[in-house]
C-alpha cells in the first residue's frame, strides 16, 4: 500500500487499511457501516464549533475550487488554502491555533468569485457573492481580527479573543458568573446574548443547537441496535440515543457508566461531545467518532499491564494520599480503526482513554485503546525521513531508538492511556476544573509523566510487556529529543506553543533539564551551532520523571490553580528563539512535513433485490475527492 495519500503546506496526508474487514460476516460488517456513518454525520457540527464562519468559508472556497477544476484552470494558491482548512476543519491550524494567512489577496477573491455564475454561486454557498465578499474581507485579510481559535494568553479575555464558536457575544467574566451562579455542567451547550442581551445556553441535542446533524447520526445509531453484537451493546446506543434527545448530562452519564462496563465485543466506538481542549475555559467539549475493532491478537500484552494496574498505582511515586486504594475496570485494548469522524479527523489521536469524568473512572473504571493501523501508517510513511539522524545525538542513540522505537512508542501510549489518566485520587470538592484553562495540559502532563516513569521499571520486563529496559532509555532519549528540539519545527518562529500536548512535552522537559544540567544527568550539548540533548544517567532521569509526577498529581488532585498556572506559564509556553530558529532550519532542510493526518477507507453497500448482501470497502479515495464527497454527501 502507498501510505501517502498528498502533501501540502506543512502537511501530509496519509491512508490507513482495515485488517480482515473483508473476511467479516456481513452482520458485522452491517454494525460497522451503520456506525461509521453515525461518525460520519457529525463533521459540520465539528466544523461550525472551530469557528462561527467555518462552514460559509468551506462552501465558497469549495464552489470555487470546483468551478476552477471544472474549467481547468485551479489556482494553486486557492487549492493549498482549500486544502489546509479541510485538513483543520476551519479556518485556524489544527495545532498551532494561528489563523490561515491565505498566499492569494482580496482581490484575487473577489475575481475568483466574479468568475463564478451566481445562481451557481447562491446554490452552493446559500449567499450571494456580495454578501460573502463582505464578511469576508475582515475575517481573511485582517490578522488581528481574531487571529487565533483558542486563545489561553494569561490577562486576556479568552472568551472575546478566542474564535472558537462556544461562545457569542459574551465575555470570560459573564460565562464564569454564569456556571458559578448555576452550577450546571456545561459540556454541550453554547453561551450566548440574545437579541435582548439576555445571556442563554443552546443546547446540543435533537430539537436544539445541531439538530439536523444529530438527527442523522440518532439515524444511522438507531439502525445499529438491530444489528448489535449484544443485547448489552445494544442497550449502551439506546442509552447515547437518550442522551442526544435529551441534551441531559445526568444521560450521558448513564450512557459512559453502560459504555465502559460493556466489554462483551470486538465492535466498539466514540461517539459524543467528549474533549475540551478546544475550548479556552476548558468547559466545552467537540464532536469527535471512531468505530473501531479489536484487534485481539496484539490486545495480549496490553492485558499484562491492566492486569497489574493496582501494582502501578501502589507503587506510584506519589502522596499516598492521591493514590487510588482501590483501581476498578481498568481496561486496553488495541485496536484497528474502521472510521474517523470530527475532532479525530483528518488529524487523529493514536490512543485515547474514556472516559473524562473522573468520578466514573474511579467508581467504574475506563477504557483505553491504542490504534494500531494508525500508528503502522505513521510509521510506514515517516521510514527514511532523516529527522531521527539529524537531531539524534550519537550513533548508539540512532541503532537503540531503530531497534525499539515501536515498541516504545506502543508502551508509552498503552501506559499512558491504560494507567496514566484512570490514575490518582482527587480530594473532596476538587475536579480537574478548578486548573481553567490549564487542566487540559496538567492532565496530559500527568499521564505522559506516569508512563514515562512506569516504563523503565523492572516490573514490564517482569510481566513480560516489555523486552528490555533499553526499550524505556530508548524513549528517554525521543521523548526529551523532541520535547526540547524537534517539536519546534511545528511551531512558527515568534510564535508560543497553545496546543495542550505540545505544551505538556516542552513542559516535563524543561522542568527536567532545569535539574538534570547541575547534576550531569543530561545536557544540551552544542556541537558547531546545532544542539542535540544528552543523557548521562538513565536511572537518574526516571528519578526525575517520579519527582515531578509526584507534583503534577499534587497539583490536580488540589486543584492548585496558581500551582498550575506557573508550571504551564514558566515551562510550556515560551520557546528558546535562537533554538526555535535553530531547529526550524534544520528540519526544513529534509523536505518533509510535520504534521500528518488520514483519509478514511470508503465503504458501500452492495444491493442485490433490494436487501444489502455485503459492505464493500476500498482505500482509492483521494484527499480532494473524499472531502468534496463529505461536503456533498454529509452536509448539514
């Protein structure tokens, strides 16, 4: 298979297989189908969330992409842009946060729009061209109109300055006066002023904000249950059912406590508003899907570590007060991705751990999985990229990360999702929410650092889920690598570092070397203007790693905002400019991009006397076509 699918900008796009869904009987086949497309439907939800003219942008720019192409004659600088906010799902980059700089100017737009017959223009865009030019013009040309999707910059209004669409017209003071006066949980809803200036929430469910959307994906949901694995299965879809007619988070609780007890298939999903690091106050959660199916052949080394979950956590270089006395449903699996949908698509997590409330966690446990063909694609297709030669500091470093390198990155993820977020106790009163606008990052934090400690020790040689713990000093080595160096070139120079795991990796590092320097533990060493990090004393660094787990758990399970603020602020934010422009010159040099995401295989239903006799999958689909076939196929 050819991994790569196209290559834009700082970006490529890649293409990942489905083991054996061919050999599957056709009722498996139905349940991943009709849950692929419940993942399916949720895209312009996703989409109007990163932005309130998210959507009006990807209708122009796609009504005039399609002219173009049409009458041949696309302009590249329109499709590289096109291309760009398809792959973030708006108008701002999916990591830095920054707004596109369009390359093409605004009377290049108005051109191109001119160019286009207005009754096709109106019919695809649903506006006339005037009034499109219109808004656009600030929202495109003007980079300080609301140059950033999530603004977490100390002493401004993060609600004002943030273009995310959770909110409307109402300032950080007014949305926290709000839930502090209410004391509602609000995951799925967005704030705003009525025409009356009255301050009301939308919430998102049937018969509310979304409601077309999820009543596609209540559709696709509802014809699951008759094809479900279980009578258990089918109970947890009537339950997220519930929860989307509803809009009540008393639902969707019941509806995560069914869902992590479920375990009795090899068929399972996300399908929710589930993560909020896209919003500034770290309240409201996106719309994110993947349908999955375990792969249970590799699902047998992760059991050894669940399966000695409550060693871990006794052993934990923590208070014993924030230690969990009892760990429950502690449960990983690896599995294949089937479909990826909203926040987990085109760019995707290669493991995740649900679900968020800890209180569930603690009460009945969590499911972690690690994806398998996601983490082989990114593998397949960065071989022979350069940038381990490049930044690695020595020969050894080179020929011990080649020889564990995936498995080290398997383990890190498996403990990090398995253990590390189902782990610690919170005091009385005290949920991740008191941290604002930095629990998102403390929390990443806490289980890199979990998994970063837990890996190096002799236990995973013991239960045999590790072969070496030269496969932990291998990672020591890419972590603190790219934490400190390689994670730069993804970051424009002048520029802070906004996203939350970003954050957290330059965050541990520096906290680290700010240590490990005086005591010859480790160094950046400095070898004719390029920098490379070196490690003197293994042992000593996961001493390191223990130490500063032992005050992140601290600061969550406290809720130290100030704590909190401080580590983020003084570690995770600024970058080292003469470094940062260090590093981006040497991984431009290797001609190759930072960030990558997915195509999804398509999948089609083969009808014979009207009933379907099979799911017929293929993996030809390109970029362009397949976001146009969205946009068409799945609009909202």
């Amino acid at each position: 298979m050819d991994y790569i699918v196209d290559k834009f900008a700082d970006i490529k796009v890649l293409r990942y297989e489905v083991p054996q869904f061919e050999k599957l009987p056709l009722r498996r086949k139905l349940l991943l189908y009709y849950l692929s497309e419940a993942a399916l439907w949720g895209r312009d939800v996703f989409w109007h969330q990163n932005g309130h003219e998210s959507l009006l942008m990807r209708r122009t720019m796609e009504c005039i992409f399609t002219y173009q192409r049409q009458h041949g004659e696309v302009d590249a600088r329109l499709e590289v842009y096109l291309k760009q906010i398809w792959f973030a799902n708006g108008i701002y980059h999916h990591y830095s946060n920054d707004k596109f700089a369009p390359q093409f100017s605004s009377a290049d737009l108005k051109q191109w729009v001119r160019k286009v017959p207005v009754d096709v223009f109106i019919s695809h865009v649903g506006k006339t061209p005037d009034e499109v030019l219109e808004r656009f013009e600030p929202v495109l040309f003007n980079p300080n109109f609301q140059p950033k999707k999530v603004c977490l910059d100390e002493g401004k209004d993060m609600v004002c300055e943030s273009a995310v669409n959770f909110y409307r017209r109402v300032t950080q003071a007014e949305v926290e006066h709000l839930y502090a006066t209410t004391g509602k949980n609000p995951l799925n809803s967005q704030v705003k002023k009525d025409e009356n200036g009255n301050i009301i929430e939308r919430v998102w469910r049937m018969g509310g904000m979304y409601d077309s959307a999820i009543q596609k994906i209540v559709y696709w949901l509802s014809k699951a249950i008759d094809v479900a694995d279980s009578e258990a299965q089918a109970d947890v879809i009537r339950l997220l059912i519930d929860y989307y007619k509803s809009g009540d988070l008393e639902d969707f609780d019941k509806f995560n406590i069914a869902w992590v007890q479920q375990r009795d298939s090899d068929v399972d999903f996300i399908n929710g508003f589930i993560e909020v690091y896209n919003d500034p106050l770290g309240l409201k959660a996106t719309w994110e899907s993947i349908v999955e199916m375990v792969d249970n052949e590799a699902s047998e080394r992760i059991k050894l570590i669940s399966e000695n979950a409550q060693w871990f956590e006794d052993h934990s270089p923590v208070d014993a007060r924030w230690r969990k006395k009892e760990v429950k449903g502690v449960s990983m699996n690896v599995i294949n991705a089937v479909m990826l949908g909203g926040d987990c698509y085109p760019a995707t997590p290669i493991g995740v751990n649900l679900p968020n409330a800890d209180w569930i966690r603690e009460q009945y446990g969590s499911k972690s999985i690690s994806l398998a063909n996601i983490t082989h694609a990114h593998h397949m297709a960065s071989k022979s990229s350069g940038v381990l030669q490049e930044f690695a500091a020595s020969a050894a470093e080179i020929e011990r990360q080649e020889k564990y390198a995936q498995v080290a990155d398997d383990l890190h993820t498996q403990l990090h999702e398995c253990l590390g977020h189902g782990s610690g106790q919170m005091a009385d009163g005290i949920t991740l929410d008191n941290l604002k606008a930095y629990g998102s990052t403390i929390e990443e934090a806490r289980a890199d650092l979990f998994a970063l400690y837990f890996m190096a020790d002799e236990k995973m040689v013991e239960i045999g889920a590790s072969p070496s713990i030269e496969a932990a000093w291998a990672h020591y080595d890419a972590y603190l690598r790219n934490g400190l160096l390689v994670q730069m070139a993804r970051i424009e120079e002048g520029k802070n570092i906004e996203e939350a795991h970003m954050r957290n990796r330059q965050m541990i590092c520096k906290w680290i070397m700010e240590r490990a320097e005086p005591k010859g533990i480790a160094k950046i060493e400095d070898r004719e203007g390029k920098h490379f990090v070196v490690i003197n004393d293994y042992p000593a660094m996961r001493q390191l790693f223990g130490e500063l787990l032992g005050e992140i758990q601290r600061i969550k399970s406290t809720g130290d905002y100030e704590a909190a603020k401080n580590m983020v602020e003084r570690y995770g934010v600024r970058t080292d400019s003469s470094l940062h422009h260090e590093v981006r010159l040497r991984y431009s040099a290797l001609g190759i991009a930072p960030f990558s995401g997915f195509v999804n295989p398509r999948m089609r239903p083969v009808v014979a006397n009207g009933q379907i006799t099979d799911i017929a999958i293929d993996y030809d689909e390109t970029y362009v076509d397949q976001m146009l076939r969205y946009s068409r196929e799945y609009a909202v």
